[in-house]
C-alpha cells in the first residue's frame, strides 16, 4: 500500500473501533473505553506502519474525548484523563514492539537477500575461477606442447645453444653443444661456463651486460681439452621487472674457418713481403745496372759530341744526350719509388722527408710533416710498412681526394707507433667505405694492402671518412714487431686474430 492509503485504513480502524466501543458500552461499561482501540493500534501497527498506527492510538483518544466532552457529557475526571494516558503510553509500547519487530524481520530479510546474493556472486565467482583455472591450464598446457616443439627443433640446430643464468650457471643445453662440446646435458646444467669451457671473452661481462645484444669471437676449451674458436652471440635475458636475468648463448664453430683466414693472412702477408723484395731488387737492378748503362750512354754521346764537326751532328747529339739524362732522371726516380735506398741506410725519417718533398713538388699538393726528432730506427718490416702506407695514402690523396693539403704525423712511445695521414677533400663513400672495413677488397692493392700489412704486424688500421676529408690511421706495436721474428709474429696473429674479433 501506498501512503495515502496507509494513513486512511489508520484512520478508519480508529473510527470502527471508536463505533465498537460505543455499542459495547452497555456490556462493559464506560470504564474500559479502550478495549477495541487497543485492537486497532496493534493490528494498525502490524499492517499499516509506525506513523499510521500513532495516528490510529491519536484518532481514537480524539473520539473517545469527543464523545465524553459532547453537549451532554460532564467533564472528565482523573481517572478518565489517566486512563487516556495510560492507553497512550501502552499503545506506545506496542507500536514500538510491534515497529521494532517489524524492522527486525526486514532487516533480517535484507541480511538473507543480501547472503542469498553474496552466495549468488561467490558461486558465479567459483564458477569463473574454474573456467579460468581450466583456459590457464589448458594454455600452460599449450605452450608446454610449444617448448618442448621448440626445444626439440633447437636440438636439431647444428650450432650450440645455451642459456645462462645471472651468476653463470647453465640452464639450459641443447644437442649442439652437446656435439660441439662432448659434454651432455645432465653434465652441463648448472654448472658455469667459465669452469665448463674456460670461455675467454673479449670484453668485460659487465660491459655486456649493458647491451641487449653482443656478437665476438670467444676461444673455448672442448671436453677432451682441444680449444676452438666460436662466433657467438648473445642475446640479455630479462625479468619481469626488466632486470638482467642472464643470457641465450647461440655458437658456431669456426675454427676452420680462422685458421684458413690466418693460413690466408700468413700468405698475403708473405706475398707482401715477397713484393717489398721483388721491389727492393728491381730498384737495386735499375739503380746498379739500367742506371750504369745510361751513365755510359751520356759519357759516350759527350764524347762524340765533341767529335762532331757539323752543327747538325751537334744539334743531334745534344738531343742524345737530353734523352739520355731524362732517361737516367726517370729511371732514378722509379728506382727511388719502388724502394728508396735512404730507407735500409738512414730509417724511415729520412725517407719520408725525401718522398713528401718530392709528392708535394710534384703534385703541387702542401703537405705538412710532423717526425719526432728523436724518432730512433725500427724494424725493417715496420718502416717498410709505414712507408708503404705513406705512399699508398699519399697517392690516393693525390688521385681521388681533390684536397689541396695533407697533414701527416708520425707518434711513437715505448710500446707502440702511430702514422696518420689527414686530407681537407671529398672523403671516401659510405659504401666503399664500408667494403674496406669488411676487408671486402683484393689484398696488396690500396687500402686493403695497408690492412694486410697493418695486420701481418699485430697492427691495426682505422680509415675515417667525413666531410670534409680522410683520416687514415695505423697503428703498430714496436717491442712485439721488433723483438718477434716473421714465423713468431704469424702464430700470434693467429691467437690474437681469434680472441680480438
């Protein structure tokens, strides 16, 4: 029921139990004018509501008075008025009870909605839990099925793949390094690379730790004690947090391969070598005989010169005899190229002041020397090679750079020496550029002759290129160079060339 309605059935309970008393009254008197509204209130209260009920109490007090303050009725006397104030204070009561118990029942009927809906949600959430327990492990399941795939065709890679942990322990170890290594898998997990295969990497760990990637060359001791060299590369394993967790280790063996790169090397370096003599004889042989031969040539034609007696004779030998020294000039000159003798007898400061002095009057080209004074002979392989290196790099300049000024310096300390050779011209292509850096070239010709030579030494060499000009920098190790002999200096390349890459 509504409110309106509420109220009413109040007011009309009131007024039928007002009629009731007044035609019980003959029964009972009019001293218990209350019996039928204590009826009304309760049954008010129970069915109408609280404010309802106070009005049935109120609207039956009103009545009652009306009808003993009507024109023919005295006024009330004490017991009257206490009987209205009892009957208002017990019909308090009641509704009180009766609105208490009424509450107490909707509140106890909201508990259990509110317990039949937390039951509803709590059995929907179980269900839910369960599907989802189901859907997880049925993906757990599936990526199971998927890395036991993966790790049977990682198995089936020739190369060795390995993960290891942060502190270095292996954890996982396919049948490559199985192959490569002769240790199995129970016999490698857990236990740490250094201790298993005596890795000797390049760089610091801790370096490689910064990075997300590493690739190098890394020598490695198999189980029957051989040692290989390894291309590897690394790939940072992280947690969730993105904190570094260890690495996947994928390596390839290319022991053969080096060892035909250092036999390649060995070869190109003694082919260089081969050349420099070849060249040192040549130039003896022009020098000693072509130019002997020319020499005579001249002195001959000076003398009939003299013999002649006709201008036109003398006119002709005149022209003999300019020949004859342009000859003698150009084959000393090539005789100076191929090898200059002022580089076995004075050093390599001596013959590089002679050959810039002659590039820049020939080329027109400034170039500006920078030589220690103090600069003390080196070995012979060394000054050949940084003097090949000056006229390749001066030649280049001279041909492809367009630069009109070269500056080259020449730095020594106790352990090593350093040559370079700067220009202000175009510089050199990227491309190009990087094809010499991959060793990308035929050897003995250009720039990748001055690696081989670089290299043959235990040197390296450094070729930049920016706008505008060239760098090209090499730099060779003088105690190792001076002290090892040729055979000596091929079987270090070969370890060096194998841990450095």
């Amino acid at each position: 029921m509504d409110t309106v309605t509420r109220y009413g059935v109040a007011v009309v309970i009131a007024l039928v139990a007002v009629v009731f008393c007044i035609w019980l009254m003959p029964l009972f008197g009019d001293r218990t004018p209350y019996v039928t509204a204590f009826v009304a209130v309760t049954f008010s209260a129970v069915c109408c509501g609280f404010g309802p009920s106070i009005l049935t109490a109120l609207t039956s007090v009103f009545g009652w008075w009306y009808w003993f303050l009507g024109p023919d009725r005295s006024a009330l006397d004490r017991i009257q008025v206490s009987g209205a104030v009892s009957f208002l204070l017990v019909s308090g009561i009641v509704v009180s009870l009766v609105e208490t118990t009424r509450r107490s029942k909707i509140k106890q009927g909201d508990t259990e909605n509110a317990l039949r809906k937390s039951e509803a949600r709590l059995m929907l959430g179980i269900q839910e839990m369960q599907n989802e327990i189901r859907r997880r492990a049925a993906e757990i399941e599936q990526k199971t099925a998927q890395t036991m795939e993966q790790a049977r065709l990682l198995d089936l890679a020739n190369d060795a793949i390995l993960a290891r942990t942060a502190n270095d322990r292996i954890s996982y170890w396919n049948q490559g390094a199985e192959r490569l290594y002769g240790w199995t898998k129970e016999e490698a997990i857990g236990r740490s690379t250094n201790e298993l295969l005596r890795t000797r990497c390049p760089v610091p760990l801790s370096r490689i730790e910064k990075t997300d990637r590493w690739e190098g060359e890394l020598l490695q001791v198999k189980r029957d004690g051989s040692e290989i060299t390894v291309a590897s590369r690394w790939t940072t394993l992280r947690n969730r947090d993105g904190g570094f967790a260890g690495w996947l280790e994928i390596n390839t063996d290319i022991t053969a391969r080096r060892r035909a790169e250092d036999a390649a090397r060995r070869l190109s370096g003694r082919i260089l070598s081969l050349q420099d003599d070849e060249r040192r004889r040549i130039a003896r042989e022009l020098h000693d005989s072509l130019g002997q031969y020319l020499v005579s040539l001249k002195v001959n034609l000076d003398l009939l010169s003299g013999m002649a007696k006709e201008e036109r004779e003398k006119a002709l030998f005149s022209e003999c005899m300019l020949a004859a020294e342009e000859c003698l000039s150009e084959t000393r000159t090539i005789s100076h190229l191929l090898h200059p003798p002022l580089l076995d007898e004075a050093g390599l400061t001596s013959a590089a002041r002679w050959y810039v002095e002659g590039f820049a009057e020939r080329s027109g080209i400034e170039v500006n020397l920078d030589i220690p004074p103090d600069l003390e002979r080196l070995d012979r392989d060394v000054e050949t090679t940084l003097f090949r290196i000056l006229q390749e790099g001066l030649t280049n300049v001279h041909r492809h750079s367009g630069g009109s000024i070269v500056s080259v310096a020449l730095l020594a300390d106790a352990e090593q020496i350093q040559l370079q050779i700067s220009d202000n011209g175009k510089g050199i292509p990227e491309e190009r550029l990087r094809r010499l850096r991959e060793h990308d070239t035929a050897p003995g010709v250009g720039l990748a002759g001055m690696q081989e030579r670089v290299h043959d030494l235990g040197g390296s060499l450094a070729i930049g290129s920016a706008f505008p000009g060239t760098t090209i920098t090499a730099t060779i190790p003088i105690l190792q160079s001076a002290e090892q002999s040729p055979d000596s200096r091929e079987g270090a390349n070969s370890i060096r060339g194998a841990s450095a890459a």
